[in-house]
C-alpha cells in the first residue's frame, strides 16, 4: 500500500548539514506496522516524510501505486494519508467539534461527532464544545488527535508516538483503543512507539536506528530479538 | 412579548421590511435584526432615528440638548434586551450621536448597539457614537457592539466609539465589541470607573486589512474595594493594515485587574501594543500579558493534514481566534 524506495532526508542544523533519514526502504501494507528504535532514530522525520510535512532529500514514496513524493501535505490528505502528532497543536477559538469537523470533510452533527470521541475514551459531552487549547491535559489532547484521524475514516494513518506525554492511566485507555482500532480497521495503520504493549500487538515491526532501517519482519520475527537486546549488558556482566 | 408591555412606540409606521435593501442587510449584520424587534428598541438610518419603541421597564427619551437619545432602564428589571443600531447609506454623512443609559439598581438587561456604513462614494462616511453607560448598585449589563463597514467606493469609512462607563457597587458589566470588517479607520476609546465589588468584563475583537488603522484605548479606575476588570482584546492584522493598543489598568483599592492583547500579524501590517499597569494601592494585584506574532506554522500543518489548503487553514484559524 505504502512503499517507500531509498528515501533520505537531510536537515539543515546549527553544525551544518545533517543526514537524518538514510535510504530507506519500507512497505506497510494492511494491518498494524509498528516502527521503534532509539532516540533520535529517525522514526519522527519518517512520519513526517510520509504526511508530507518534510520533503525527502532524495527517493520515491508511493502511494497505492501512485507516486506522491511531490505532493504537499493537503493533497497527501486528500489522497488518504492521515497523521497524529506526538505534540497535539493547540489552537484558540478551536472547539474539538471543528475540529471533527474538518477532520471528516462534511457537515456533522454532535452525535456524530461524538462517536469519534467515545471511540478514544472521552466523555463526548464535556469535550465537544471545549477548544482545542491549554486547558486541556496531555492525554486529553492526545485523545482528540487521535478522533480526528479517526474521524478522517481513511486507508492508512501514521501516529507518532501516540504514549509520548501521558500518564499512565491515560495510557493503559490509550491502548484499548489501538486494541479495538487494531480490530476493526481495514487499512494501515503505522504507529511510531517505544512501547512493548504496542510492539505486541504489531503484525510487522520495524526497527530504525541511525537513520537507517536496522530491521523489519512480523512481530514473531523481531520482537524476541528486542526484548533481548534491552537488557542492561553491564548487569549481564556483572551476573555471570 | 405580550403588546401591553409596550409603552409607546414612536414611530408606529415603522417596518424593518421597508427599508432599502442595503439597510436591512447592514442590520442583520451587525444585530442580528430581521424583523421589529420585540422590546423597547431605537434604529438610527442616516442622523435620525427611524424607529424606535420603549418598554414599561426601558423608556427611551430624545435628547434636547444635542443628537442622541437616554436609555433609562427601571430598578429590578429582568430578562430586557434592547436594540440601538445606527446605519449610513447616504455617501459621506457625518454622523455624532450621544447615547446615555441608566441602569438602575439590581437590573439585568442585554444591550445590542453597532454600526454599519455602506459607502459606495469617494467621501468618507463616518460615525462617532459616545455612550456612556451609569449602571446602578447590583445591576448586571452585557453590551454587544458590532461595527461593520461596506461599498465599493474609494470613501472612507471612519468609526470612533467612545464608552464611558461608571459602574455602581456589586454591579457587573460585560462588553463584547467587534470591528468584523470594512471599517477603515477606527479609535476606539473606552474609560471605566469601578466601585467597590463591581466587575469589568471586556472582550474586544477587530480584524484590519487593506489599508485600515484602528487604535483602541481603554483606561481602568479600580477604585472599589474588591473590584476587578478583565480586558482582552484578540486581533487579527492583514495585508499593510496598522492596529495600536492601549490598556491602562489602575488598581486605587484592593482589587484585581488583568488586561491582554493577543494579535495575528499578517502580511505587512504592524500591530503595537502598550499595557500598562499602575498599582497605587499595595492590595491591587494587576496582571498585564502581550503576545504577537504570525500564525503558528504547527496550527497550518496540523489543518493541512486534515485535507485543509493552506489558506482554508489560515481562515479557520482566524474564524476560530475571532469567535
């Protein structure tokens, strides 16, 4: 569904140029990817590749066979690519139902709109005419980013690291929700995480260190490998 | 509203239908009028008034000594909303009208005031209304003021609002004023006076573009013990337009004051703002926060990703930062 050929990313920073993404190499097709590695990995700058928020430096991304490296973020929407961001942006004046609104691309009305949000856990009726600013929890905005890709209804949609920035109970609910996404969703769903509750309910995992793609196969082939390679080596040394 | 509830009505003739399209298209701009409305009301077309209709609880009374009229609004009434539009459609009128309301003790009524030109001419059209508003002990006020300006003319047209507000003991009173557009140049000025236990709420909201100005200016007397004020105004500034505002707080008693200037900057237009806060009693906590700058790049993209154009995006940032 997804494929992307030798794609790079460069980033211009205070030390020069930085080679962020390296040829990278990568299929999603239907069902669960979930993309992990360490920090400054390169998995964010992908996501953001794949929505159109960065250009890659070189490579092709396609798109149901379509070629839609040149495609800017609006028309990369339209074509049916939604993105959650790890950062939820707040915005004055912005009720979460306009929000919905937007996201579903049609007039909606508050039972509508509020299906979404029950879907990620919220109490519709406290939520829907609230604005999408700071008064509002980090797992509160997290849930709403995550209705309004819901609300998009399309076939593939990348979250960026959907736990990043929320309490634990928020999380635990976060994760019933990808549970039920995870059996509902006919597309593909790509979800950037760190998580080893959101590894397990992979069908395929990639790893991405050093801007490279260091592995990918089905959850069975590479999650093992993981859990073993976090394991402290120093207290591996000082047990034997 | 039952008829009996109607004092008098002046001009008994009136029709809101009657009036030449463009009029009744600037009324439903900026109060929302299709109709008569029901309650005591003034309609203001071109210097003089063209409707009006008092209430047993709101008496409105022509001034003898200049233009305008006295709103006089009866202790303990509830549940009264009056209307006090002005409209110009005739080219290059200039019109200064002085507007008084009483509110007397323990009332609570809704006032819809607002201004609309249509100018197709190359004379400036312009509008000075001065309303002053003396609002009784207990009493509670929501002003709604809306300004709106179109034609295809080169003619200016030119609004400068000034409210003069002396609010009595426990009173409260809440101003919602917005400049939505075609207004080329504006200086609002808005004084209060503040006794003990009463409450200012303004929220202002102005868009500028082309080459309009607009300058708003309020100043505060916090003289009351236990008085507070929030002034916040939301702006947004396009293409080669100027806006300058003015916030001058004074806490004189122990009392509470915060004033805000948030503006969108767009284009090439300038946007000043100058808070200012003076505590001249060691009980007055005053807060005054500024903030200025383009739309977020974050706030476009997140937009764009839902399916919006670029410019879908900023329109909805800017409807929703101006709601």
């Amino acid at each position: 569904m997804l494929k992307l050929v030798d794609v790079s990313f460069s980033a211009d920073t205070e030390r020069g140029k930085k080679d962020i993404l390296k040829n990278i190499d990568l299929e999603s097709g239907d069902g669960f990817t979930v993309v992990t590695g360490p920090n400054g990995g390169g998995k964010s700058s992908l996501a953001k590749v794949i929505s159109g928020l960065y250009r890659p430096t070189s490579g092709r991304i396609f798109w149901k066979g379509q070629d839609v490296t040149d495609l800017n973020i609006t028309e990369r929407a339209k074509a049916g690519i939604s993105y959650a961001f790890q950062q939820p942006v707040r915005f004055k004046g912005i009720t979460v139902k306009d929000l919905i609104k937007v996201a579903s691309g049609k007039e909606l009305n508050v039972s509508e709109a509020c299906e979404y949000l029950s879907a990620v856990g919220l109490c519709a009726r406290d939520y829907i005419d609230r604005e999408v600013n700071a008064s509002l929890s980090g797992g509160e905005l997290k849930r709403i980013e995550i209705a309004t890709v819901l609300a998009r209804n399309t076939d593939f949609a990348v979250f960026d690291e959907p736990e990043a920035g929320i309490d634990l109970w928020s999380f635990n609910s976060l994760i019933k929700v990808f549970e039920q996404m995870r059996e509902r969703t006919h597309g593909a769903i790509m979800i950037i995480s760190h998580q080893e509750r959101i590894l397990e309910i992979a069908d395929r995992i990639v790893v991405i260190s050093g801007g490279k793609v260091e592995k990918q196969g089905t959850k069975d082939e590479i999650l093992p490998g993981l859990m073993y390679d976090r394991t402290c080596p120093r207290l591996d040394g000082i047990n034997s | 509203m039952a008829e009996q509830d109607i004092k008098s009505i002046v001009n008994i003739d009136f029709d809101i239908k009657e009036l030449a399209g463009v009029g009744r298209g600037l009324l439903d701009s900026i109060a929302g009028l299709t109709d008569v409305p029901s309650g005591a009301f003034n309609i203001r077309a071109d210097g003089t008034s063209i409707g009006r209709a008092s209430t047993k609880a709101v008496e409105i009374v022509t001034k003898k000594d200049k233009p305008g009229i006295d709103i006089y609004i009866a202790p303990g009434t509830t549940g009264e909303t009056v209307y006090i539009p002005v409209i110009l459609t005739k080219p290059g009128l200039q019109d200064l009208v002085y507007n008084d309301f009483y509110v007397g003790e323990a009332a609570t009524v809704e006032i819809v005031a607002g201004c609309g030109i249509h100018n197709d001419s190359c004379t400036e059209s312009r509008h000075d209304g001065i309303h002053a508003f003396h609002v009784g002990k207990n009493a509670h006020v929501k002003y709604i003021e809306r300004h709106y300006g179109e034609g295809s003319g080169d003619g200016t047209n030119v609004m400068n609002p000034t409210t003069v507000v002396e609010l009595g003991k426990n009173s409260y009173m809440e101003m919602e004023t917005t400049q939505i557009k075609g207004v080329d140049s504006t200086e609002r000025i808005t004084r209060a006076d503040l006794a003990d236990g009463a409450q200012l709420v303004i929220s202002e909201k102005i868009m500028t573009h082309g080459k309009q100005h607009a300058t708003t200016d309020f100043k505060v007397e916090l003289n009351g013990d236990g008085s507070s004020a929030n002034v916040v105004s939301r702006s947004v500034a396009r293409d080669d337009s100027r806006q300058r505002f003015n916030a001058d707080l004074r806490g004189n008693n122990r009392c509470h004051g915060h004033s805000e200037c948030d503006a969108i900057v767009m284009d090439n237009a300038v946007v000043s703002s100058l808070p200012q806060i003076t505590a001249n009693s060691v009980e007055a906590e005053l807060i005054h926060e500024a903030a200025i700058g383009k739309i977020a790049g974050e706030q476009l993209e997140k937009l764009m990703t839902l399916g919006l154009t670029e410019r879908e995006a900023e329109e909805k940032i800017i409807d929703g930062f101006l709601k």
